[in-house]
C-alpha cells in the first residue's frame, strides 16, 4: 500500500507530462493524490469492460492510456456515457491517470518501442521539443529512422518485425506487400495528420495506427507508403510496457494491466 502522489512521482520519471501536447488533458484527472493504494491497473482506454474488471480486482488507480475526460464537462451525470463511468468510477474509489502524449513522446515510450520492433537505425523525434539550444533527440513527437542495412525493406517484412511483438494487428497498406521502403516516420494512434512532418523528414513510408481515406490517397500522391496496423494494436501493448516499468519502480503496490480489454480498431 501506498500513497497515489508517490505512484504518480514513479509516472512521471517514466512519461513526464510536460512532454504531453499543449491540447492534451494528461495527469491525474480523477482522484485524490492522498488516497492509498495497493493495486493499479493500466488499460488503452476506460471503457464499461476495463471499468468492470478493475471494480472485480478492486484496482484503486486505473492508468488508461486515453483521457477522461477529455473536453471540460459542465456536469457528471448519467445521462451521457462519459459522466456515467466518471461516476461509476468515482463511486467505487477508483482514481484515473492518463499520461497520453506524455507517454508517446518518452525517451522508452510508444513511439519509439514501435520504432525498436522495426529495428529502425539512427531514430530521432519527427518533431524535437524546444529547450533552448539544446536539442534532446530522445525525446519528441513520434519518430523516424532508416530500415537495418543498404537495401530497401518491404512492407511485408516490416509489417512481419511488428507481428513478432503484436500478433493482433490490422496490417493495411496505400502500397503493395513487395514495394521497398528505406526511412520510416511513426506516430501512434490515430497519425494521419503527421503525414505532412514525415514528409518533411523525407521518410518513403508511415506506420501509423489509423488515418483517413483522404490521408492515405494524399500519402499516395507524395509517394509515402502509409502503414496502418490498427488504432489499438498499435498502442495497447505499451500500457503492459508502462506496467512492468511502474512495477519495477514500486514494490509495495501490485500492478497489472487489463486482461479484457480488446479490439479490432
Ligand atoms: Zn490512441
């Protein structure tokens, strides 16, 4: 057992908020820091199902990887299904953290262990944050690299590397499986409107979680290759990451992470 604030110190060694986008809503968003706890659940999102298995394991702080909320609520009430589970939650003692972009953005965060799956080579932020003259390049908004070795990868190799470490992806492609690629941008999650960064960074393909029908044609006419594998699969195996990291940092609480939580999304 121990306090919320020194579980949410371990946090933000791992994903420090400040590295969260300025329109994110990251940190502790419900929930007093008092509070004790003895057992943490981390999940993709807080749904009804993620909800009803951390009431059963009497999880006192879900760590989900998306905000709630995410927008200012004027009420919580159950007339809506985001004021029905705040409720729930906040009835049955359960705070909620979400580190979000702070946690794609992290030195060993989502952005970069996709980047390691596909063993990428000389790996930079697409985006750097802005501190001062110093350029920190392990750290900042998703990231690219250049695929192992001299000759271009295919698709179908690449999408082979992710398979190894998220059997569950919804591999899809702007290109066929054969076409080669060589320098490969990321974003996590829903990434289609980096396309005009990896571009920038003269990258010839994107793996991303989902992007629109426009997206992927307007990927096509500049002659990236865009690699979707699923919102969830491309996230979802990092909030297991993050426990495993907080476990080893804290010894007197237990942390799991959701055994329900799926989706083809
Ligand atoms: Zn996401």
């Amino acid at each position: 057992m121990m306090k919320l604030a020194t579980i949410l110190s371990a946090l933000h060694q791992i994903a420090p908020l400040e590295y969260a986008e300025s329109w994110d809503n990251v940190g502790l968003l419900v929930g007093s820091s008092e509070k004790n706890v003895s057992l943490v659940m981390t999940c993709l999102t807080f749904t009804p199902t993620t909800l009803a298995e951390a009431m059963e394991r009497q999880a006192q702080l879900v760590v989900c990887h998306h905000p709630i909320p995410f927008k200012p609520l004027a009420r919580i009430t159950n007339d809506t299904s985001t004021g029905k589970l705040l409720l729930q939650a906040i009835e049955a003692g359960i705070a909620i953290f979400s580190p979000h972009t702070a946690w794609d953005n992290a030195k060993k965060g989502i952005n970069q262990q996709l980047a390691d799956m596909l063993e990428l080579t000389s790996v930079r932020p697409l985006q750097n944050f802005a501190s001062g003259s110093v350029i920190d390049d392990s750290v900042g908004v998703g990231r690219y690299g250049y695929v192992h070795g001299q000759q271009p990868h295919t698709i179908e190799e690449l999408f082979e590397r992710l398979r190894k470490h998220i059997p569950d992806i919804q591999a899809k492609s702007t290109h066929t499986a054969t076409h080669g690629v060589r320098k490969v941008g990321i974003v996590c999650g829903s990434g289609g409107s980096m396309l005009g960064m990896v571009a920038s960074r003269g990258c010839d393909a994107m793996l991303t979680g989902e992007a629109t029908y426009h997206q992927c044609l307007e990927a096509e006419s500049r002659g990236i290759a865009m690699l979707l594998i699923g919102h969830h699969a491309s996230e979802s195996f990092a909030m297991k990451r993050l426990a495993q990291y907080l476990q080893a940092d804290l010894k007197e609480v237990l942390v799991c992470t959701s055994e329900r939580e799926t989706s083809k999304f």
